[in-house]
C-alpha cells in the first residue's frame, strides 16, 4: 500500500502534544480537529437557546447521527441506543436481566477489569455465580488453532446454569481478536445469550451485528472512529431490545408517546447531559474515512498493517516470538517484555523519553507492552520506542 502519510503530516490534524510520542490511541481515542470544531458548533447552538435545542432539536439530530452509526455497523437504528461508554452499555444490560440465586455468568480471564467488577458487583447481589474461562495466551500457533484453543476454553466452562456470556470482542490487556462470530453460534445453539464488549471493535475491524446476532453488543465511538470522549453505543437484537432498561430512569418511562419506540424514549433523554459527542459521530466517520482513498477499508487495513510491522520489529529484536497470529491483530498489539524490565517501565518511558504507551501486568508472562497504531503515527514514533526499549533487549 502506498501511503504518503509521513509527508502530509496527519499529526497536524490532531491537538495532541507534539513533544510526546503518543501510542496509545487505544485507551481512550483523540479527536480530530474537525470533529472538535463541529462539537463546538453544536455546543454553541446548544448555549443559545437550551430550551429549544434540547425540546426541538435534539431527537431529529440523535436520529440522524443513529442512522449514521447504524450504516457503518450494520444494524437496524431501532435497535441502537447511545450511552457514554461501552462499560456503561455493558452495566446497562447486566443490571436488566433478571438474574436469579444459582445462574451462572461466564466471563474469561482476558476480561476488562471495570466491566468484570459490573459482573461481580451484580453476581453479588443477585446470588448469581461469576465463572472465568482461561482463554491462553500466548497462542503462537496457527489462526485456525488459535481459534480452536479460544472456542474451546469457553465452551468448556458452559453448564446448565450459563445464562449470560460476557466476551471482549478485542481484549483491552492482551489486545487480542476473539473470535466471536463462532462463539456466539455456538452458545446460541446452547440458548445461551452473548453480551458483546466491543469497545476497541469500531473503526479497527469490519462490523455488521445484524449478521453477528448475539443478543447485546456495545462499542466506543470515541476510540477508533474518533468522536469525542463520551460517545458510544448499545446494541440488542430484536427479539432482545424491550428487555432493556437505562440505568437512569427518567421521563421516558410513561412519556405519553405512540409515534417512537419506548427504548429510544428511554435511553434518548436520561437527564440533561452534553449529547454533542453523539451528534458528532456522521462528522467524525466521514472525516476520518476521507484520509485515505480507500475509506474505512483502507484506514483500518493500514493500522493494521502498522500495528504487525511494528509488533514484528519489536519481537526480532527481544528475540522471542509474536504471541499471537497477525489475523487475530487489529491495530493494536503487545509485545511480550522480558522479567527484567522494571516495574515502573510505562512511567519510565513517559518521564525519561515522552513516549506514551501501556505496560501491562499479565499472569504467567510479567509485562505486555501494547502498542497503537493510527494514521497519525509514524515510523520514527516507533524508532524512538524501540530506542528507549534498548537497554533491556538481549545483546
């Protein structure tokens, strides 16, 4: 792919500090230029009139904004609300099913830890049982084998008493692709329901949840798709949407209405909050696929593309293998570190060389750096990584 992003500086778009080498886009996004400058319209047209914007304005715009989202994904704008983050799209649901003393919830090892603690928080007061599936890691085989070793750790922990299966669809810790497409036909055929945790999916791999059909599915707009902060998405298939409530009630509830679907009532007005990330969404997805000629497609394939020549690099030179396959990469991924880095590595990079990027505590392996790749960054963002890692890697 020829790309000329290094010369027609994409960084520039960006309001990031240009004395820190930021590659860590993955943790919570950042927001074009642009994107902030529509916001700040809206927030403007807001700020003039309150009253109107919020009584008038407001739901022709969620609507717009929706069935924008609902394009890019793949799913029906009935069946897709807006919240502020996936972990609340991932309370929203646990705190609607009817849970009862002896169900069991299953979760995996590579679960993000603030929404395993909304599991256990709900298994604590219902009675219900938390179950951990260890999906291994590394998995340095082959994409098929991968994937057999990832379905099979799960499926194993499934019983009579799996009412709910919450899943990464990419792990925050160890960055990885699940692969949910089977793991959802297979629970289906158990009449289990998936709850999706989808916060890095959109903008870094295709999306088309009609097809996928777990029951719940919810994403960040704010990470990969670059809307700003506080913009993301739930998703319920049909026969699954009435079941769910927002975690704030308000007028919604017996709002004397025919013409809009009790869910959107609901979800749509929690309360008077900033709604302007949400309407940002149509801005930011279509700026962002006007980087490139080829749109998402192209976007999406080039991070990826940079997020394994990266990992490849990094690998080669602490002399160890990539701990997965490069299908199971999207534009995120970790590198393995060796025992010897210090604990405080992740401040070490930041305080000594300006360079931001996680380092990761991960069970049996001590560190995992993860890394980000987005357009805007480049391969001397990298070098200056691998620099910096020097000290530590073999020879």
């Amino acid at each position: 792919m020829e790309l000329d992003a290094e010369t027609r500086e994409w960084r520039s778009y960006w309001t990031l500090d240009p004395t820190v080498t930021f590659l860590n886009h993955g943790s919570f996004g950042a927001a074009p230029i642009p994107v902030l400058q529509q916001q700040q319209a809206f927030r403007q047209q807001l700020e003039a009139d309150p009253v109107q914007f919020f009584i008038d304005a407001l739901e022709p715009l969620l609507d717009s904004a929706r069935a924008t989202l609902a394009a890019f994904v793949g799913a029906n704008p009935e069946q897709l609300a807006f919240v502020p983050n996936a972990t609340t799209g991932v309370n929203t649901v646990l705190r609607s099913l009817p849970v009862q003393p002896g169900d069991e919830i299953l979760v995996t090892n590579h679960e993000y830890n603030a929404c395993r603690n909304a599991v256990d928080a709900v298994a604590q007061y219902t009675g219900a049982t938390v179950v951990v599936a260890t999906v291994p890691f590394p998995l340095s085989v082959d994409e098929a084998t991968a994937t057999e070793h990832i379905v099979a750790a799960v499926m194993a922990q499934v019983t009579p008493r799996t009412q709910l299966v919450l899943i990464d669809h990419i792990t925050s810790q160890t960055a990885l692709i699940m692969p949910i497409g089977t793991l959802i036909q297979q629970l289906q055929q158990r009449g289990i329901d998936t709850l999706v945790d989808g916060a890095h999916a959109p903008g870094m791999v295709p999306l088309a949840l009609e097809e996928l059909g777990a029951a719940y599915y919810t994403g960040n707009c704010h990470k990969w798709l670059c809307a700003p902060k506080g913009c993301a998405f739930l998703w319920a298939r049909a026969d699954r949407r009435d079941r769910l409530r927002p975690l704030v009630i308000s007028h919604g509830a017996n709002a004397p209405r025919s013409e809009r679907s009790r869910f959107h009532l609901e979800f749509d007005w929690t309360g008077t909050h900033d709604p302007t990330p949400y309407l940002c969404l149509p801005t930011a997805l279509q700026w962002m696929a006007s980087l490139l000629s080829g749109g998402w497609a192209e976007l999406m394939a080039h991070n990826h593309q940079r997020a394994i020549a990266v990992r490849q690099s990094l690998c080669h030179q602490f002399q160890i293998a990539p701990p997965c396959p490069d299908a199971l990469v999207g534009a995120m991924a970790v590198v393995p570190l060796p025992d010897r880095v210090p604990p405080d590595l992740q401040q070490q990079l930041y305080r000594q060389h300006r360079i931001q990027v996680p380092v990761i505590p991960w069970e049996q392996m001590s560190w995992l750096l993860r890394l980000s790749a987005q357009i805007y960054n480049t391969d001397a963002d990298y070098d200056q990584l691998a620099a910096a890692l020097q000290p530590w890697m073999p020879g």
